[in-house]
C-alpha cells in the first residue's frame, strides 16, 4: 500500500501541477496496493491533454524525489459515471437535470437552481406542475448529471 507519507506528496504534487489552472481536484483515491486514480474538472470540461500533462508532471517530479517507488497512475475527468463531490462541480452543472439518489434507493430527478456550501435546490416537474425541492449534502446518497439527448 502507497504509505501516508507518499500519498501526501501525490497530494502536494497533484496541486503543484494544477495550480493556475482551471482545473479543480474531484477525487484522490489511493487504491489497490500501489495504484493511484486521480479525478479532476474544470468548468469547460476536462481533455485528454489536460490529464496527459498532469500525469506527466506528477511521475517526472516522483521519478526525481522517489526514484524505489512504484505505483500505477491514472488521472482522468469526472465523467458521468461519477457523483458529484465538491459544490465547483454543481456550480459548473447549474440548469442541468440533475439524478438524485437518496438513502432510501429512490431516484429524484430535477434541474439544478441553486447550490451552497450546505446543499442544493432542484426544480422538480410532476405532470405539469413544478416544485422546488431542497437537500442536504449530507441526506443524499449520491448526485450525478443526468444524461440528456435533447
């Protein structure tokens, strides 16, 4: 397993290599025993390059400071198929649909109105009638953009 000591400086590596850029921190998860998976965002959206560059940096500078450490690293954007984590990522989804999973095992879907530091409000349509509908961070299973083929 990447010891504590190593996954700070992934942690410290991984804002270095950010820093002044647009792009934000989703997720760092350290798993398996030697493999680390980075999700990262930005408000236009995250490319291919972006996550090449990051990745580069990051095995450059431990090649340097930690030559005997071996992991595997993937970084990548938070795609669909991921909750949402951190209010930047509502606050970029702002009058998207957005699928609501509660603890309960149902689903609520609605457009995103409004987000802060404590939850969120979503516009809900039953039938023809509309509601707002507000929840905290903490009382939703998890949270991901809904998929669209308009």
């Amino acid at each position: 397993m990447i010891s504590s000591l190593h996954q700070q400086l992934f942690k410290k590596l991984l804002a270095q290599a950010i820093d002044g850029s647009a792009m934000f921190i989703v997720e760092i998860k350290f798993v398996a025993p030697e493999k680390v998976e980075i999700y990262l965002d930005a408000e236009a959206g995250i490319t291919i390059e972006m996550c090449t560059k990051v990745a580069r940096y990051i095995n450059k500078q431990l090649e340097e400071m930690e030559p005997e450490l071996m992991y595997e690293l993937e970084v990548s954007s938070a795609g669909l198929e991921h909750p949402l984590q951190s209010v930047r990522q509502y606050q970029k989804n702002m009058g998207r649909t957005l699928e609501v999973h509660l603890p309960n095992d149902s689903v609520i879907e609605g457009k995103l109105l409004t987000v802060d530091e404590a939850g969120f409000t979503i516009e809900i349509k039953i039938k023809a009638k509309k509601s707002n509908q507000t929840f905290a961070f903490a009382d939703v299973k998890a949270v991901f953009v809904g998929v669209s083929f308009n």
